[in-house]
C-alpha cells in the first residue's frame, strides 16, 4: 500500500516536470527557458508568446535569485530581458499583465527614458535599457497549462485577436506608406485599419511601447476628400487628439497611431507618407485556420 502511494506520488510529480516545454527549467508553478541570443525586447516578447507565455515576471526574491542562478549557466554572464515594461510611459508592469509586486532596481538607477528591465548577472539588480538594444532573455510559462492554445494566424509572427477575429503584424522594420501597404498585401492584408478603442489599445500592447508613431492603413482620399481604410473597411473610428487631424489632410494624408504621454490612451495624428516608419499590418483569420478547427 504504502509503495503503491509513493509510485503514485512520484508519477504525478513526474506529469508536473513534463508539462514544461522543452528545455524549460520548471520552479514552483513556472516554467523558464533562457535564451542566450540577443535580441530587442520587443522581438524577446514576441518569441515567448510563441513559447507559451511572457518574458519572465518576478515576484519575489527566491525566484529573482533563482534566475539570476540559471541565467549563470544558460547565458554565458550576459545581462538579460525580464518582462518589465514602463506601460504607456506611464506605469512599471510586467507583460504578463500580472501585478508588478516586487522589484530589485540598482540602488540609484537612473529614471530615464528607457523603459524596459533588464536583470544584471553581477549582482541580481535591474536596470532600465532602451526597449531596441539587444540583450539575451527569459521566457516564463505556467506549467500547468498542458500546451499553449494553437495560433489562428498560423504565423508565429501575427499575433490574434479574437474580437475582430483578425491577425495583426508589428513591423519594426520602416517603410514610407506605399512600400509598407506592398507588405501587408504580399501578407495576405493591409495596413491595419482601427475600429475600436479596445483594438487600440490591443495594438498598443502589442506593439509594447517602443515606438513613437506607428503607420496605419488610413489615408486622405483628394479626390472624394474624405479619409478612407486602406483594407475597405468604414470609418467608424477615427481618434484624433483634438477631433480633427492637426494638419491639412491634402498635404498630409497619412495617418499613425501614438500614445498620449500623460494617460497612456491612444491617438491618431496625420502626416506625409514618404517618411518610413514602423508599422501594422492587419489580416482575416486565414481560412484554413477554421477548416482546422472543424477537423477537430
Ligand atoms: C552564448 O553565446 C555566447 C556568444 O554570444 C557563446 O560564447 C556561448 O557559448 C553561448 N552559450 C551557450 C550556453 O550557448
Ligand atoms: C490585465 O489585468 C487587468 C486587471 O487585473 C485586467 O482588467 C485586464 O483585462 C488584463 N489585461 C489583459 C490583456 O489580460
Ligand atoms: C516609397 O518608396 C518607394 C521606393 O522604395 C517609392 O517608389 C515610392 O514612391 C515611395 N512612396 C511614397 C509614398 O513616398
């Protein structure tokens, strides 16, 4: 009886072990995967959404020391991404959305514009660095999820979002409006047309507040003189700061998305289109994402 309960015991810790991805290292209801390459915060985001989760959120001293343990093993004594963002330029949280409870800021860090954390190997304290440097990472994912839900998109790269049942894209690479428009369309979209405050803000979370300005698929139409969505789609929400854009649509007929410093909300501001900037593309869910969901 009493070896039977111990085998018990021992398997189902061993179920707990094995629902960690692959070459993630599991700690109390978490599981961790280091990544030695260095990469941009926001590209650090994105490759642990498609590990299943977040980049890591820190809770408490046993798990910061804990990390800082792993990270000697894992990243060669290099500084790397946690998942502390400075909100909408307005708040420290963490990109998991959970509670920002606890931090270990270098005692006299500086508050700068730099508005990502990164932990320092030395000595376990973070430090705030500029969201487009590179750095090593670490991902976190619950392991008591069994496996992360299938991606609609069927790209790792696109990120869903269930109430428009659309894809979005964040592109960090700049271009002017026409050579941005050509690769949302060779994607099977557009630039991303907006029709809810809710859809804002998810771009703006997406996007993990790097940049300043981020292109979007609407422009002045001179002809009819009115402003129109690249994708066809109407113009029912169209945020401008101050209700109308802030310069003449026929000069300036292009259109991006920003974030008001004082309240983290978002607005659109109108400008030229030859001047290359980041920004997102916008796509149905494909198709056969659905025929695969009534296989199921
Ligand atoms: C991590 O990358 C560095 C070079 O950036 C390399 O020297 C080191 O061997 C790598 N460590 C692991 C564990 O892959
Ligand atoms: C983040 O957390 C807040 C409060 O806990 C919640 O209202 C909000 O919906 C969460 N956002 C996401 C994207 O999970
Ligand atoms: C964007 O740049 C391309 C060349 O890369 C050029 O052909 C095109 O006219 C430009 N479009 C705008 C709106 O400036």
């Amino acid at each position: 009886m009493f070896l039977f309960k111990a085998l018990n015991f021992l398997f189902v810790i061993n179920v707990v072990v094995a629902t960690c991805p692959e070459e993630s290292i599991p700690w109390g209801t978490q599981c961790y995967k280091f990544y030695n390459k260095s990469v941009t915060f926001p590209e650090a985001e994105r490759t642990c959404y498609n590990f299943g989760g977040h980049l890591a959120s820190i809770h408490d001293g046993f798990t910061n020391t804990f990390l800082g343990e792993q990270a000697q093993k894992f990243l060669n004594g290099k500084d790397f991404w946690i998942g502390a963002v400075q909100f909408r330029d307005v708040v420290w949280g963490w990109t998991d959305n959970s509670t920002f409870d606890y931090s270990n800021w270098r005692p006299g860090v500086k508050e700068e514009h730099d508005d990502c954390g990164v932990f320092r190997i030395n000595d376990g304290y973070w430090i705030k660095d500029f969201s487009l440097n590179y750095r090593s990472f670490v991902c976190q994912t619950s392991n008591l999820e069994t496996s992360p839900p299938p991606n609609p998109c069927l790209d790792k790269d696109w990120y869903f979002y269930e109430p428009t049942n659309s894809c979005y894209l964040v592109s960090t690479e700049e271009y002017n409006l026409t050579d941005a428009e050509n690769i949302c369309i060779s994607h099977g979209g557009h630039l991303a047309s907006l029709h809810s405050h809710q859809e804002a803000i998810f771009l703006m979370d997406i996007e993990t507040v790097v940049y300043w300005a981020m292109r979007l698929g609407l422009h002045f139409d001179n002809q009819d003189q009115t402003w129109k969505w690249l994708d066809g789609t109407s113009t029912d929400y169209m945020p401008w700061y101050s209700n109308t854009p802030s310069k003449p649509p026929a000069n300036y007929p292009c259109v991006s998305l920003f974030e008001n410093e004082d309240n983290g909300e978002p607005y659109i501001d109108n400008g030229p289109c030859d001047v290359e900037q980041p920004f997102f593309c916008k796509k149905p869910v494909p198709a056969s994402s659905w025929q695969l969901e009534l296989i199921k």
